[in-house]
C-alpha cells in the first residue's frame, strides 16, 4: 500500500470517528524524518484516547504501532514511515505543527 493511500486509510478512520482539521502530509523523499504525517483536533482529552483506541484497533494488523507518546493534550503515534499526531484544540493553536509541515511539503513539491 502507498504512503498516499496509508495517509487516506488514517485519515478515514479519524474522520470516522469525529476527530476535526484532519490534514495528511505526504513527505517521501523530503528531509523530513518520515514519509507521512497525520495531524487531527480531538474535541476533548477523553476523544484523544478514544482516537487513539479506534486507530488501534482499525488499523491493526495492517500498521504496527511502534511507539505512542500520550499527554494530556497530544498524542504522539509512531508508525515507522508516517506518524500520527492527535492534538487539542489548544495544542493545536499553541504549536502550529501543519505550519512547519507544509514547508517541508513545499520544498520537496519544489525539488
């Protein structure tokens, strides 16, 4: 499967289950340390877990989940080649995160 349909099977499954400002980032061949990035507003700290959850166990076995870094307002999936981050409303705005991907998204779309 292609980072471009992995990226679309991710963001079906959080649009699914009402996560909000769902944006895919495909970065293959870029300087950025994956090929993927999913970012996704949570409505509120229990829908971060419950996301995180219903990715689990709708993406399995088909993505290994190799490492999830949870806080309170942001959840970190790392997925080897793409990774997922699910973020509040607040977390969001704080760190502007698409911001910084979409430049990476220029460059390469540059190259």
């Amino acid at each position: 499967m292609s980072i471009n349909q992995r990226l679309e099977t991710i963001a079906q499954v959080l649009d699914k289950n009402k996560a909000e400002a769902i944006e895919t980032f495909n970065l293959e061949n870029s300087d950025y340390m994956v090929d993927g990035v999913v970012v996704a507003t949570a409505m509120a700290d229990r829908h971060l877990v419950a996301l995180l959850n219903f990715l689990k166990t709708d993406l399995k076995p088909a993505e290994q989940f190799l490492h999830v870094e949870e806080s309170e307002d942001w959840i970190v999936i790392d997925l080897g080649d793409i990774i997922v981050h699910i973020m509040s409303e607040s977390a969001r705005d704080k760190y502007h995160l698409e911001s910084f991907l979409k430049e990476f998204e220029a460059k390469k779309n540059a190259k």
